[in-house]
C-alpha cells in the first residue's frame, strides 16, 4: 500500500462534542464529522467507546489503510489508567495500539493551536484547557483537571451578583443584565441557582453578557475581566517556566476568550507583554482536531522511520 493511500486520523474527543478529521499521509483532507460527546472518567464506558468506534467507522471503515490514528480524549488524565483506557479504546476501534496514540485533548488542541515548536495554550471554551511544549510532538497538558482552577467570568459572575442582591457589593448595571439573561428576579435567584437543572447551562452562556456590560465600563464586569486577564496571563507565566529562556508563541483560544473580542485579545497581550516581553502573542491556528490530524501524520512517520514500514 503506497503512502497516497493510506489515511491518518485525528479526533478531538470532549464532554460536549466529538469533532474528527481524515486525511492521507502525504497531505490533504478527505473527511471531516462533528458527533456527540466522548469524554471519559476513569476507563472508557460502552458508551464513549461506541461514539468513537462510529467516528473511525465512518472515516475509515477500511482499517487496513490507518496508518495511524490520534485521538485528544478529554480524561485522559493519570498515567496509571492509561494503558487499560488504551487498550480498551484500540480494541473497540479494532486497531493495532501501536497504530494508535491516546491523549489528554490539550495535547492535540496545543498542536492544532500554536504555529511554532516552542508555545504555550489557554483554551477557555466550556472548559479550560492549558497546555505547553518545546517542540511538535512533545505537547505536555499543564492542569488537565482543572485542580488549580483557572478564572473564569461566567462562573465568578454568580457570586458577584448574588453579593450585589444581598448588599455586600454596589449595585451595577450587570446585576439586571444578569438577571434578565437567567430569567429569574431577584429574590428568586438563589433559589434558581440551587434547584433549577437549567441554570449550569444558562450560566455557561454569561460570557457575552459580562463582556458586553466590561466594554461599556460597568465597574463589576471590568473587575471580573480583570481578573480573568491576569489568571489567563498568569497560567500562560507558569507553563512558560517550564520552557528553555527564549521567545515563545503564546496562544490564547476558546469560545470563552473569543466572546471577548479584540479588546480582550488585546488587554491579554498588554498584561503578558509587561511581564514576558518575548512573548509572540497568537489565536489558534487550527483546530484541535486538526492538531490531532498533525500529530497522526508526525506519529506516522516516526514510525515509519523506526520500523520501516
């Protein structure tokens, strides 16, 4: 089988969705899907296990022609659980494991995201990602669950109005957006907050609301920005330590981060520049599927190098 025709995979497995791309070896894009969720606690459910086996299915249903396939599943977490949560994801796709390389999704959303070999990655979507390498191929998660946390406008945006509600905070304009965006007054708002199964998915759409109300000078939004400025640049300092002394591209992404518009970009890039002036402020180049995709191709190869085949 010649290299033009055999396919490399690469997924980008989360607990919202499951995005894959195929491609050949040599270059180019044959398929892409976008699916239900994956994401894994522990070791793989049937579940999980069936979404992805529907996934290569559909992008491969020879699987003669993988010449390898890269999954980024989010769970992918200890070193003690990964060789049975890989063993497990090969057999149900029915491939070789060596043909297969099982990682945390900030790996392969850092190699879809950055376009140098030194980088750094905070993704702030529905979760946080965070992530940092050297060179392609050696991607390193930094906080892959979330232990240390990261700020994040939307969650930190509840206890700020509750405060303002309950008068330990003034009273700002973001107090009604908020409100008015969660459907509830006032004195319902606890209430709502502890009982109702849809506020988590309500709050996880502040993140326009707080932006809006920050760009017209709203005193609570500009602090809860603030903070989250410094938290993202913060994070970015940690991982850059990590590095060897030198420039490096700091990559700054997510559906989070991107609601912020330029003038977030823009205030991340002030705050780190005064801190890392080395730093080579960039968006996401691709995306982490596609990062998952480079990664399929690199392992290929490599492969091919050691093995000859």
């Amino acid at each position: 089988m010649t290299a033009t025709s055999r396919v490399v995979i690469g997924i980008d497995a989360g607990a919202t969705k499951t995005a894959a791309i195929a491609g050949l070896l040599d270059g180019g894009v044959l398929d892409r899907l976008r699916t239900g969720p994956s994401a894994i606690v522990g070791l793989p459910d049937d579940e999980a296990l069936a979404v992805l086996r529907g996934v290569v299915d559909r992008l491969a249903p020879d699987r003669a022609r993988i010449a390898h396939i890269v999954i980024g599943l989010s769970g992918v977490d200890f070193p003690d659980e990964h060789p049975e949560q890989h063993r497990r994801v090969a057999n149900a796709l029915e491939v070789p494991r060596e043909r297969l390389l099982l990682v945390n999704d900030g790996v392969v959303a850092l190699a879809g995201a950055a376009g140098r070999d030194r980088a750094t990655l905070v993704q702030h979507g529905t979760e946080v990602t965070t992530a940092w390498r050297e060179r392609l191929g050696g991607e390193t998660v930094f906080d892959s669950v979330g232990v240390a946390d990261v700020f994040d406008v939307r969650l930190k945006a509840v206890p700020a109005v509750a405060r303002m509600l309950d008068g330990r905070a003034t009273v700002t304009p973001l107090c009604a957006r908020v409100l008015e965006h969660c459907g509830v007054t006032a004195a319902e708002f606890p209430r709502w907050m502890m009982r109702d199964p849809a506020a988590r998915e309500r709050i996880l759409r502040l993140a326009p609301v707080v932006f809006e109300a920050w760009r017209e000078g709203d005193a609570t939004a500009s602090r809860l920005v603030g903070r989250a400025v410094e938290d993202y640049v913060v994070t970015t300092l940690a991982m850059a330590a990590r590095l060897k002394p030198g420039p490096f591209q700091a990559c700054f992404g997510g559906g989070t981060i991107a609601q912020g518009g330029e003038a977030l970009v823009a205030a991340i890039g002030e705050r780190l520049a005064r801190e890392r002036p080395d730093a080579v402020l960039a968006t996401p180049a691709a995306s982490p599927e596609e990062g998952a995709l480079v990664l399929a191709r690199h392992a290929a190869r490599d492969a091919s190098a050691r093995f000859g085949t």
